[in-house]
C-alpha cells in the first residue's frame, strides 16, 4: 500500500533537489531503469453518461466519476454529508463550468484510497453534481486530474476496467495491448488536463479528451473559424443541459463535414457548439467516442494511445 501526501511529496522533492546540487552523479553511474508498475486494475461502471470506479474515502466505500476534464477532485454535497466529512474553514473553492464560475465551501479527507493507493490529508470542494436518472450507484463525486495525473491511466471500455500504473524515468512507453493502435502526441494544460489535436473539416483543433463529458462538443470560436455563421447554428437544432455545479446551459447540435481523431475518419458527424469552461481547449471528445475502444492516458511521456475493439 502506497500512502502519499502533499507535505510527503513537497519534502521528496526538496530533498531530491539538495541531492542533486551537492552531490552530482559520477559520469559512468548507469541511468535509472523505466519502470512501468501496475498499482490498480479497478471495474469501470457506466452509468448512463458517467464513468465511475468505487474507492474508499476514511474508510467508507465511494462512488466517483473518472473525469479526465475536471482539474481537481470534488464531492457532492450529498455524498460528503453521508461520509459524514467536516468542513474545511480555511479552504473555499472556485469552481469553473461552461455556464460560469460557482464558489463552494471545501471539506476534508483524511484518507482516500484508490486501489491500493492512499492519497492522505486533503481538502476538496463540495458541489451540486447532476446525477443519471435512478443510477444504481450514485456518484459521491469526481476524480478530477490531480489524481489522475499522478499516474499513467489506462481505460478499457470493452473489458469494463480502468488501470492505474506508476510510471518512473521512462521516454516513452507501450500499452499491452495486442494488435495495432493509434499513438497522439498529448499536451497537459496548466491545470494538467489532457489535450490532443484533432480535425474538424479538415483543420486542426485542440481538443480535450473529456471523460466526463458525455460527447463531442465544440467552442463556438471554433466553429465560426471552420466558416459556420451564427445564422447557421441559430437553425440547428437545440441540446440543453447540465453542468458542474447544476447550472444550465444551451448548446446547438450541427452537423459537419468530417471528424479525425487518431486514425479513424468519420463523415457527416453531429457536434454540439457553444461554450466550452476551458479556455484552451477547442473541443471535447467525450464518452460517445470513448466507448468500446482503450486507452492510455500516458501523463509521464505525454501520449495519448487509442484503440479500438476487435468485433
């Protein structure tokens, strides 16, 4: 069992650095080895339009969402009510979403364990979270990239898991999967999220690989650069929604002329246009995609490797 911390980390790291400027390695010492650990292989549930694991928080078992677009770790205010968690006085949390910036009060964890790693002495906001309709598991909340981006991730829609390696001093890696894939170079934004480029009719668009968005969306900034007026989308057809935090929001479903994602082409797609929370992503490449196809999240060698399910 690995228990980490912030402080732990922080102290690592420090002591890390003095190592190196007092004490320089001999010229002939050999390059520490590439380690690819496996840490978890946990059940992926899906429920309607949210992937979710079960983890422990104090010692209680959780529900949360995998959301590879979510910056940080959050709980609904239901669930840290009935894993009776205090609240943190110190601590006030602005949570960003298509429909606007929302401020909530944070919490604490003193503990929580995903696989056999526990993250230790946390503090998370509590938010109004949109649920599937009669879920069997309601999400106690999401597990946001400064969790996820600690390790390399591997999901696997076909098979119904979602991996967690620990991944040290390597270049690159390969994901043990048999059969041919697709490997796109990955940028992590500042806020660590995953970012791939991506064509919308023929040009390039910096998309966001969104676990937590239920399809491909599209920024209205992009679109009009693609050549689709207002008037245009004015006429699509209308797709209201949620997000996080329970706000609404109002995007327009238009159809284009291609989508490129990795090596699949497909024609004629349907898109939803409007606002997106993430100033640089230009688009979300969601669960509609992600289903029955793998893939790696590699945060340490910034890939992202796709494939899809053998019939």
């Amino acid at each position: 069992m690995q228990v980490r911390s912030s402080a732990m980390l922080a102290a690592i790291a420090c002591l890390a650095l003095a190592a190196c400027a007092t004490s320089p390695p001999a010229a002939d010492t050999a390059a520490a080895a590439c380690s690819v650990e496996p840490i978890a292989t946990l059940p992926l549930l899906l429920e309607r339009h949210m992937v979710m694991v079960a983890v422990k928080i104090d010692g209680h078992e959780a529900w949360l969402g995998v959301d590879t677009g979510a910056q940080a770790t959050v709980l609904t205010e239901a669930g840290a009510a009935r894993l009776g968690l205090p609240r943190d006085p110190r601590r006030r949390t602005n949570v960003v979403s298509a429909a606007g910036v929302t401020q909530v009060q944070n919490v604490r964890i003193n503990d929580l364990q995903v696989g056999d790693t526990v993250l230790s002495d946390l503090s998370v906001a509590a938010v109004a979270l949109p649920q599937p309709d009669v879920p069997r598991h309601p999400a106690d909340g999401l597990l946001g990239a400064d969790v996820l981006s600690r390790f390399d991730v591997a999901f696997d829609f076909a098979a119904g898991t979602l991996g967690l390696y620990e991944v040290s001093n390597c270049h690159e890696v390969q994901p043990p999967w048999p059969g041919r894939y697709a490997t796109l170079p990955m940028q992590l934004s500042a806020k660590r999220l995953p970012l791939v480029t991506v064509q919308v009719d023929g040009q390039d668009v910096t998309a966001l690989f969104d676990s937590g968005s239920d399809r491909e969306r599209l920024a209205r900034r992009v679109a009009l650069r693609l050549g689709v007026s207002d008037a245009a989308l004015a006429n699509d057809r209308d797709a209201s929604g949620f997000s996080l935090g329970g706000a609404s929001h109002v995007m327009r479903i238009h159809r284009f002329a291609s989508l490129h994602i990795g090596d699949e082409n497909f024609a004629a797609p349907l898109i939803e246009v409007g606002a997106l929370a993430d100033p640089d992503a230009g688009m979300l490449v969601g669960l509609d995609f992600m289903r029955g196809r793998r893939f790696w999240l590699s945060y340490a060698t910034h890939r992202l490797f796709i494939q899809r399910a053998t019939p």
